[in-house]
C-alpha cells in the first residue's frame, strides 16, 4: 500500500505552508475586529438607554436641567444690596444726584416745560403722545400734548379741578398713545389726539380722580373713593354698556388693569369688573403710592416701606420701587429711594428729600425698563443691569407718560 499511496500523492500540488498561514492570521484579525466593534456600539447604547433612564427617574415633572455655568451678566450690570423679604434690591442714587446721571434720550428732553408757543391740536394731529401737562388758567386745566416727534398740541377743552387738586392722572394716556382720558366731577372726558375729537361719558359719582386704561385702549377705568367704573370708548363686545360699574377701592389709584399690587398681594383684573389674587406679597408695605403699571410679565408699583434694617436711610418714611414678575419665570426686583444728604450744616436739605408724595411710578420704557418721578425729575431702572438713568428734569406740576416717549 505505500508505494501506492506515494505514486497518488505525487499527482496532488504542494501547499504553500507560509501562504495558508497568513491568510487564516488575517481572517482571525477581521473576526476579533468585529467582536470588538460590535462591543463597543453594544456599550455605547447600553449608556445612553441607563442616562434616558436615570433623567426620567430623577424628575417626575421632566423638570429642564440647568446649565452648570449661569449666564453672563449684561455690561454695566450693579450686583444687588442684599434682599428684602427674599427679594433683590438696589438702592436708587441718592437725591441731588439726578442730574449727573446717564440719560435716555426721549421727545421729552433734558428738560420739560411748558411750550413757549403751542398750536391747536387740530391744526397738528399728533400720531402717539409722548407725555401730557396741564396749564392752569385761572380756575381752569388746559391740556398740552407732547407728540412722539416732540412737536406739541394744544386741545380745545377747558378741565375742572378734582376734589383731590389736577385733574392729570398717571395713567391719563392709552397703552396705543392715541386717546387721553381725564376724570372730571361726575364725568370722564376723552380726546383723541389723531382727530381732535372730544368725548364726554357722563358717570354716577362726583368725586372722580384716577383713570387708568385696560389694554385694549378701548376701555378705561375711572375711580374715586369706594367707586369705579368701566366706560367703553371704542368697539366693544355685543351688548355691552358704555358704563359699567366695577369694584371699587378706598384707594383709588389702586384700579389698573390688568394687575394691580396691594395689600399683601398681586391682583388680577377679571372682565366681570372684579381682581382675583394671582399670587401673594410678602414685602413691608406701610402704603401703596400711585398706580400699578404693567407689561407683559411685570407690574410696578411704588410702596412706603416700614423700617427698613437692611438699608440705612435717615427718610422718616423710606420708599420702595417694587417690580413684580406676575409670570414667575424671572426674579422680582425692588429699588430703594435712596436717603437724603446732609447739608453743610449737618441736616437734611428738606428740597432733597424724598418723603411721601415725592414720588410714583409713571409707565415703562420697554419691557425691562419702569419710569418714575422723583422730586423734580423723572428716572428710569434698568431691571437688566440695576442702573438708575435720567430721563428728563421736570418745570411743570406733574405729567403723564404715554408710549410715544419711546420715538
């Protein structure tokens, strides 16, 4: 059987032993190749399933993590005093101090006064107010209007005094700048500076001081003590009165819309005529001053404060700009009205003083930015950075800001 078994073999090619060798080290290098890729994809998928897993478990509302480094703070940005009541506060530049601040630039200038020369509102139909003064003559109020293109108007009316003084409101002018409304004793009169026309919507009570408008600039509020009405200027729904009566408060530069701060609270206008709490207050609040403005996401008002441990102020009563944040999505801001300076003589100079009825809040800028009056100048605080800007000295005995201050 060998010598067969040698003559078969001979007819058979000899393998190359190097060759068969290579080739099977190869296809073993491009199996473990795959196992490990396989691997590493298998692991890849078992850490992100175990972070889906554990973000889910970690919050049962999916609650967005926050970033790990905070924003950075705008230029300019005053770092806070400290807080009252858990709120952040800044406190204001102190009196004498207003006319070396920075200023914004509006129709109103470096200062407000009474025109020299003024045309008749309807020679000069304004687009939106910038600001309304009043010019007393003799036991009579004329109203002077302030376009956004700083030319001014005078209207065709002759206004009565208040119980309360002027007949100027705060909130005289629209949220859209076009109509003004001023509270007279049973009565409310309304000019709309694009035409010149004038409106008088007769009312039940007498003693009427405050006006402030709903949104829409076709309804406005009209208030005295224990008393307040809604009269509808504009279009309004089907059926709807021209004069309807809502709740009323002893205050009444406490009926704004659509939120009004008071009493430990942030109030919400309803359209029955009636606020509902929106969230509670817990600030030291001695009296509400003013009337509440609002924007999108904060009203602003200003309080008399009670003693205040953490800001030393040598006010008998010191003051506090409050801007509340009625979405609850960014902090709320107060800004103390700084003390008086000393005079030379070591006492308060009684002109520097920001005491009761110094001060209230007048509208806003823009959405970040509420204006206010001070003793003879109107300001303006950045909620962004808490700087305190210059807006306008003011010549004239108070004024109402619409949103043509912004042109």
């Amino acid at each position: 059987m060998q010598p067969l078994l040698y003559q078969a073999s001979d007819l058979l090619p000899e393998p190359d032993l190097a060759d068969a060798a290579w080739a099977s080290g190869l296809d073993t290098r491009r199996r473990r190749r795959r196992s490990v890729l396989a691997g590493v994809v298998i692991a890849l998928l078992i850490a992100v399933i175990a972070a889906i897993g554990a973000g889910v478990r970690g919050s049962n509302n999916a609650e967005l993590v926050p970033p790990t480094t905070p924003p950075s703070n705008p230029p300019g940005y005053l770092p806070p005093s400290g807080q009252i009541a858990g709120i952040d506060f800044w406190v204001a530049p102190p009196p004498g101090s207003e006319r070396f601040l920075d200023r914004i630039e509006t129709p109103l200038g470096d200062l407000l006064r009474l025109p020299d020369t003024v045309v008749a509102l309807k020679e000069n139909p304004l687009e939106r107010t910038a600001a309304v003064v009043l010019e007393e003559q003799g036991a009579a109020y004329v109203p002077l209007i302030l376009g956004a293109d700083s030319s001014w108007a005078v209207a065709d009316v002759q206004l009565r005094a208040t119980r309360s003084g002027s007949p100027l409101s705060s909130g005289t002018v629209s949220p859209d700048g076009r109509l003004a409304a001023f509270p007279q004793p049973g009565q409310v009169v309304v000019i709309d500076v694009t035409t010149a026309e004038i409106r008088r919507f007769n009312l039940p009570a007498q003693d009427l001081r405050s006006v402030a408008w709903l949104m829409d600039s076709n309804r406005v509020l009209v208030s005295g003590p224990g008393v307040a009405y809604r009269v509808l200027v504009g279009a309004g729904g089907y059926g709807e009165p021209t004069v309807t009566a809502v709740n009323g408060s002893r205050d009444p530069d406490a009926i704004t819309a659509p939120y009004r701060l008071d009493t430990g609270a942030v109030m919400r206008y309803l359209s029955t005529g009636g606020w509902m709490l929106d969230s509670s207050l817990d600030l030291p609040v001695r009296a509400w001053v003013g009337q509440t403005f609002s924007t999108s996401s904060t009203a602003a008002r200003l309080f008399i404060a009670n003693n205040l441990p953490q800001v030393p102020t040598r006010a008998s009563q010191p003051q506090v700009l409050a801007a509340i944040d009625t979405l609850r999505a960014l902090p709320s801001r107060l800004l103390v009205l700084g003390e008086p300076q000393p005079s030379t003589a070591g006492r308060a100079d009684p002109a520097d003083v920001r005491e009761p009825g110094c001060c209230a809040v007048l509208g806003w800028y823009d959405d970040n930015t509420p204006l206010f009056e001070v003793r003879g100048w109107v300001l303006a605080w950045d909620l962004r950075t808490g700087r305190v800007h210059r807006v306008t000295e003011l010549a004239v005995n108070g004024v109402a800001l619409g949103p043509g201050i912004r042109s």
